[in-house]
C-alpha cells in the first residue's frame, strides 16, 4: 500500500477532508509516506489547528471553520473522512459558483478526484476483506465474527467503523490475515470496490439528513456486494424486503449465501429443529442449538447470529469452535448492555438504538420492561410504527426527551395512550428521578432512544455513558 500511495500521489496536491479519528490516521500514514509534503487539512473545527499530533508540523495548510469546503474543489487529490456526507461538499461549491443548478458539479468534483481509507485499503487487500454492513447489527456481528475467528486461532483484525481506523494496521497484515471490516453507508458511499465476503444485515431509515433520499441511503450500503466478482462470497438477510429487492439482480454473479428465519435458502443459512443451520454444496450441518444460554438476547441478535455463522462456515471454522465463539462473546457497551439493578430496579443502557426498529427489538429482548426513556435529537424518521408497538406493548411509563421525543409523544396521542404516563423532558439527566418513583420494583427501565444523540451529547456512547453514571450514583430517595 505505502508504494501504492507514493507513486500515485507523489505530485499530486492533497486535501485531508475532515480530521477525526480518521482523518488523523491518513495523516500519519501520508506523513510516513511523504514528511515534506505540504499537506492541506480542512474541517468544520477550528480546534483542530491545536491538535497535539500536528503542533511540530511545518507542512501544513489548514481550511477550517463554516467556509471550510469552499477551496476543495482546487485540489487534486481530497481524502474524504466518512463522517462528511457528499452533498455538503457538493452544495458548497454550487455557492462558490454561484450557480444554483447542481447539474454541473460531477464536472468540478469528479470521481476521480475522491478517495477515502476504505477504498484504498479494498484495493490492496479486499481478498482478504469480510466486510460488514446494515442499519443495525453491524458492530455487533463484526465483533461476533472477530470473536469466532479469533477462538479458532486465526489470524484476524478488526477495523472499520468500529472505530479502528483501517489505516492504523496496515503493518500487522501479513498475506494469511483475515481482515474484519465494519462499513458504514458513509464508508461505502463512493466505493468502486468491494471485499471478497460482503454481509448485509438489513436497510432501514437512518441517516436521512446525510443522503438525498432513503433510496439513495440504500444503494450507498449496497456498494458492499455492487462490485463483487463471481469468486466472492454474498451474506444478505432474505427476510428483508429492501435487501432482498435491491440484491435480486446481483445474485447471479456472485456467490451468494443468504440467511432466513422464515425460509431454507439453500446454500445459506437457516433454523431447523432448534439449530441454526448451514447449507452448501457439502450438506446441511447443524452448528448452534438457539436454546441455550448466551449474552446476546434477542431476536435481532439470532439474525447477527445467523449472519456469523454463515461467514464462519464459509471461512472454513469448525462448527465446534463457532459454538464456542457464540458461547463465549459478551456482546458490546451500549448495545442491551445490563448496567445493574438500582432501588430494586434492573437497568439497562441500549443507546446505541437510534432508529425505532432497535427501540422495539430492545423492548422485546429485555425482560419486564415497565419504563423506556427514548428520544433526542430529531431526523426526520417514521415514528408512527414506534407508538402504535408501544401502546400495544406492556411498558407502563415513557419518558420522552428532545425534538425526537416531542414527535413520539405526538404519534402517541394520535394513537391514544390510555393506560399509559407519559412524561416529557428537557434535559436527557431530568429521566433519573421520574424513572425511580415510576418504575415497579423487579420490573426494568430501558433506555433505547430510536432517536441520534446529539442534540446533547457527542455521540451515543456519550450518552450511554451518561445513563449509567445516573442510574448507579446514589439512588434517588
């Protein structure tokens, strides 16, 4: 990749756009390649000027602060952080251009000229590459994958949306690695590539203030699977209607091995007689019995399940060792974690639940769920289906924060929620004393927002940082 990158880029001008945790990452990587380059930053954050990674660097340019996108357009090379969705950066030069048509600007921004992380690191190693994508479920399934490859002595990474930045490990891969890649829509957005085992989860609404449209949204994950080669391989939940639709004209020419709770796809997986269950042109081999005990409650995480078994049995592991890899993975923070039981109340932190689908799986998973705080900041998504489950469901008390928070509540009076209290708050702190004095003894309070976090808090991890740092302080008399 370091040769890849010189000979490239050796004479071109380079524009790093955006400088989180992955942006820095290129950085270090280009400044390994070229240390007297003039390299050009450009972000939103001023405060990135005071980066301690950079303060000794004599060969920086910075465009920071509103008007940061504005001067991209002069480069010949623009390193793209996943976290800045393309039509800003295509909407800004349409103002510097005082053109209000849109129509031209492919012309002044061109494909080419546009490269992230994940695209070089596919087109060095992607035979290597299991790649990972969905609404929800992805973080999860990487780690689960991860976990499994790891039990049976493989030689694995985990990268990605992870947040493990591909460019951190490019020195440890060696040509028997097997490399984990958590994708994101952003990640996959402009790809022209894709990794030899693709695994779709399932499409949801998300993320609609980045993309133009939920479509658009859509075909951005699909990327995963667009460019594969008929010797790799397909993971994808048939039971999705959008993947399902969006996959049908790409299954002839590639492998493919689709997973089904409904169905027997064969090859691919499925539940029969309490196993789940693996198909290729070997057999049928029973590999996990769903009846046994495991961190990972659950309908939702029985498809992640599915999907890791699927991608362990193509990876050639032994059923043996995949049931121990199952047995074994403790799940993530903020995603149905258990925090503890608090004033004879049993808590649990689902932050990471940003769209209604996992609010209402998390509702389903945790047992005697009497209070749910869920809410934040507002995206624009369907809300309607979430309080027509909710009024059905046996949870008690919603506690109903921010601009997300306001359109549930109004969903909830259109359906009617007789029976049901309904408190709404300001603050996201405000829900400890409501949900102390409302929630019965020996029931749970379960916060799954089906809403972002930042309206507030940084990131969902903040937030679900936060709620445990309430909940276990000292208990509200």
């Amino acid at each position: 990749m370091l040769e890849l990158i010189r000979e490239r880029y050796e004479k071109k001008t380079i524009l790093l756009l955006g400088f989180g945790r992955e942006g820095q990452s290129t950085y270090v990587l280009l400044r390994r390649i070229f240390p007297h380059k003039l390299l050009t930053i450009a972000d939103l954050n001023n405060g990135v000027r005071e980066n301690p990674l950079i303060q000794h660097d004599d060969y920086l340019h910075f465009i920071t602060g509103t008007g940061y996108l504005e001067q991209i357009a002069a480069y010949d090379v623009i390193f793209r952080s996943p976290g800045i969705p393309i039509w800003k950066l295509m909407a800004s030069v349409d103002e510097v251009d005082g053109n209000p048509s849109a129509k031209h600007l492919n012309g002044l921004i061109s494909r080419e000229k546009v490269t992230s992380q994940t695209e070089l690191f596919l087109e060095c190693y992607s035979k290597q590459v299991i790649g990972i994508t969905g609404t929800k479920g992805k973080s999860t399934t990487s780690c689960l994958i991860y976990h499994i490859l790891k039990t049976a002595g493989r030689d694995v990474l985990l990268v990605g949306n992870i947040g493990n930045p591909a460019f951190h490990f490019i020195d440890l891969i060696t040509p028997e690695t097997t490399v984990v890649f958590e994708l994101s829509s952003h990640q996959l957005e402009f790809l022209k590539l894709s990794p030899h085992i693709a695994v779709l989860l399932n499409l949801y609404e998300e993320h609609l203030d980045a993309y133009e449209s939920y479509e658009a949204y859509q075909l951005a994950k699909f990327n995963i699977t667009k460019y594969q080669h008929p010797d790799d391989y397909f993971i994808f939940n048939s039971d999705d209607p959008h993947v399902q639709r969006l996959a049908e004209p790409f299954l002839m020419n590639r492998r493919r091995y689709p997973f089904s709770m409904k169905n027997h796809p064969s090859p691919g997986g499925f539940i029969h007689d309490g196993f789940v269950c693996f198909e290729d042109e070997m057999g049928v081999v029973p590999v996990w019995k769903i009846h046994q005990d495991r961190y990972l409650r659950g309908e939702h995480n029985l498809k992640n399940i599915m999907a890791a078994v699927n991608v362990a049995m193509i990876c050639g592991i032994d059923p043996e060792m995949i049931e121990d890899g199952i047995a074994t993975f403790k799940g993530l923070e903020h995603r149905l974690e258990y925090v503890g039981e608090f004033g004879e109340i049993h808590f649990y932190n689902d932050s990471i639940a940003t769209i209604p689908e996992a609010c209402m799986e998390a509702i389903k998973a945790v047992p005697n769920v009497d209070t749910l705080i869920a809410g934040g900041f507002d995206r624009g998504i369907d809300y309607s289906s979430l309080a027509e489950f909710l009024i059905l469901s046996s949870v008690r008390n919603f506690i109903l924060v921010g601009a997300a928070g306001k359109r549930i509540i109004e969903h909830l009076s259109t359906v009617g929620h007789e029976g049901k209290k309904v408190f709404f708050i300001n603050r996201f702190d405000d829900f400890k004393s409501i949900a102390f004095r409302e929630t019965r003894a020996g029931c749970a309070c379960l916060l799954s927002p089906a809403a972002a976090s930042y309206d507030e808090f940084k990131n969902f991890e903040e937030r679900g940082k936060r709620f445990r740092e309430l909940v276990s302080s000292e208990v509200v008399k």
